[in-house]
C-alpha cells in the first residue's frame, strides 16, 4: 500500500484558481483585476529604473555567491530599520531592534509566527476580518489557534471601530493581534490616526503582542504617512513585531525580499530576540538568497538609488490613486446611480468595490472582468486602456 495513499487533495488557492481561469479566457478584452500585483499604465509588470540601474552597479562588482549570514545582509537589515523606525529614532539607535532579512512579507510573518510559539505556546491569533487569507495559514500551521476581530462593516463602508475594540478589550492577555498596518488586503480601508490611537491603547492595557503587517508602505499616502501605526505603537513604549515587504514596494515579487523587525525594551533583550529569530531560520532555510535583499539594500542605501525609488514609488501610488478616481468619474458618466465615490476614501492596491458575489461572477463570465467574488478588486490593474471597458461592464451588472 502507498504511503501517500491517504493524503488528500488540499483545495486550489481560490485566487491562483482565478489567474488559470483569466489566462485561457479567449475574450480579447479580458481583464484581470483578481491579482494582488501593480502593473504600470501598460498593464505591465514595471521593472523600476532604481532596480535596474543597483543590479548593473552589482553586476560590476562581479561578486561572489557565498552563503549570507543567518539573519541576512547587514546593511539590508540596517536599512530596514532606518525605513521602518526612523533612522534618527531611539529604538534603532539605542540598538533595541532585532531586524532579520526573510523571503518576503510572508516570510517575515511566518518567523515571527515560529518564534512566538516557542515563546508563548498557548497564545491565541487575532486576524481582521476579513484578512489577507494566508494570515490564518500562516498563524495556524505555526500551531495558533486564529480568530477574527472585526474590521469591516459592510453596511457602514467602513471600519466597525466599536467591534474591533470590543474584541480587543475582551481578548487575554498575551493574545497576538495581527494588524494592517497600511492599505488595508482586501478592503482598502485604513483606520485613521485617532483610531490607531484607541486601538494602541487597547493593546496595551489589555497587555496583546501587536503583530504590524507592512507589505505596502509607501503605496498608501506616502512612506512616512503609511508608517503611522509603527510610529505610534512606538511612542507607546510596548515591544512589537513588524514584518516588512518589498514585493510591491521595489516590484520585487518575485525575488522574495522581506524582513521581521522585533522592537524590544533594551539592547540586552533585542540581542537576546536576535539570537532566537536566528534558529528559526537556520532550522526552516538556513540563510536568506543574496540577490533581492542586495538590490534592496544598495536601493536604499545609495542616496541618488533612493530618490529614484522614491520617485517611481511615488508614481505608482498616484497612478492607483487616479484609477480610483477614474473609476469613480467614469461610472457616474455611464449613468450608474448608486455613488462609488467610497472608493476614492479607499487606500492601496485593493478595493471592496460593494459588488455582489452575483455581480462578480456576471463580470467574470459575461465581460472576462477577473476580481475576487467577495468584491475585491486590484484598482492597480485598472489602466487607461482597460478602464472604459471595466467601467462599462460595471456599469452593466449593477443597472
Ligand atoms: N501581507 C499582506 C497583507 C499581503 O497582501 C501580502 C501580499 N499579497 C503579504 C503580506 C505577503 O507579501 P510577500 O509577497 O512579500 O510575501
């Protein structure tokens, strides 16, 4: 008898599912907007200048392949934490951060995940509701039980505050919360500086391990404004955790380059943290691959590199802004009643477009519009070329 006989067939990623269906729909003027990936006015993948012009610097250097450290590229993991915290902050200057480089965010999640289950086993996992699904994988195969904390209200076409907090206020101490802390997967809507206020002190009091998920700082508002929830968990004095993403940040998505900062109290503890986050990876992948976090770290480390990406950053998110704001414009020029102007409130990659599971599955099999059948779609797969034609089909489903 084979040993494998038993194993079951795991179910299809239901968004990888989607991709394959988009990719042998024969319609000529199909549209993907069911990937959580940037594509530029071309409705390409952009490869940034800043990417090019480091990897030409690297190629002349001509180095060698040796394994990197366990935690990653020194210079990488001090660029994190100068992004991420401030260069000129006290947590970073006072060496109270422990930063590991990790194969993208999910990476940086998933190390943090092993270490927190080692540290505190019986801990429970609050995720939002609705959340980026690979927060609860990632949480429950580290051994954690997930649950949700409310986040979006459907009716409202916002954030349900007041069950948010409730769920905080009532969750045991040492509880695990994961937070967006930028551009909110799916939904778009980010809490506000006064709601991260509450939501800090609530972590607090209640004494929880606040777990920030930054994949997307720099396509919100801006990279310090999307860096307010770390700033402000900061100024709270608590230790936390952040996981760090560059796959849309420098269009590296392939290339897995991510990090896990672990702010703690003092040098002593961090070194302590740095030590433990280290065997996680050595008994996972050993060491981090050299290329992306190199790129990266000559990025952001190089000033004239660092404006560049700064600038290409910046284009991006003020592409997806126009595309909200099109979309808008444009569904109230086809003659469509109900307002969308909700989806300009809306920031990042991703909008909860208040579409039906029917409406989405009408736009799919009628239009080869491609999104999510919870009614997200990727607003940055919108282009001026595509737009006309997804606002019209909109337009169609919802008359
Ligand atoms: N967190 C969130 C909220 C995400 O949306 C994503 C990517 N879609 C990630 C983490 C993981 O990013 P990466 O591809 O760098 O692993």
């Amino acid at each position: 008898m084979s040993l494998f006989n038993a194993v079951e067939m795991a179910p299809r990623d239901p968004i990888l599912g989607l991709t394959e269906q988009f990719v042998a729909d024969p319609n000529p003027k199909k549209v993907n907007l069911g990937v959580g990936v940037y594509y530029d006015d071309n409705g390409k993948l952009p490869l940034l200048e800043c990417v090019q012009k480091a990897e030409e610097k690297m190629m002349a250097a001509h180095a060698a392949r040796g394994y990197l450290p366990i935690d990653g590229i020194a210079a990488y993991d001090a660029a994190i934490k100068a992004l991420v915290f401030g260069a000129d902050s006290e947590a970073v200057k006072s060496g109270r951060v422990a930063t590991v480089q990790a194969l993208g965010g999910t990476g940086g999640l998933k190390i943090g995940a092993d270490f927190l289950k080692k540290l505190n086993p019986t801990a429970k996992v609050l995720i939002s509701d609705p959340s980026w699904e690979n927060h609860r994988g990632i949480f429950r195969d580290a051994g954690f039980t997930v649950e949700n904390y409310p986040y979006y209200d459907a009716d409202k076409r916002g954030i349900d505050m007041d069950g948010m907090l409730t769920a905080l206020n009532t969750a045991p101490a040492g509880t695990i919360v994961v937070l967006h802390a930028c551009c909110h997967n799916p939904t778009g809507y980010d809490l506000t500086a006064a709601q991260w206020d509450q939501v800090v002190a609530a972590v607090k009091a209640r004494k929880l391990v606040a777990f920030l998920d930054m994949a997307y700082q720099g396509f919100g508002q801006g990279i310090a404004e999307d860096g307010i929830a770390v700033a402000k968990f900061l100024a709270s004095g608590e230790d936390f955790l952040v996981s760090t993403s560059f796959s849309k940040s420098l269009s590296l998505y392939g290339e897995r380059v991510g990090a896990l900062s672990v702010l703690c109290q003092n040098k002593d503890e961090a070194t302590r943290v740095l030590s433990q986050l280290k065997i996680v990876i050595r008994t996972n992948y050993s060491n981090p691959p050299t290329h992306g976090g190199q790129v990266a770290a000559t990025i952001l480390n190089t000033p004239e590199l660092r404006a560049l990406w700064e600038k290409e950053l910046a284009a991006m998110r003020v592409r997806i802004k126009e595309m909200r704001g099109a979309l808008v414009g444009k569904l109230k020029e086809k003659g469509v009643q109900r307002d969308f102007g909700f989806i300009t409130q809306q920031v990042g990659m991703f909008s909860y477009s208040g579409l039906t599971k029917e409406q989405m599955v009408r736009l799919r099999n009628e239009f080869g519009v491609y999104g999510i059948e919870s009614g997200r779609i990727c607003v940055a797969a919108l282009n001026s070329k595509n737009i006309d034609y997804v606002a019209e089909s909109i337009a169609t489903v919802v008359r």
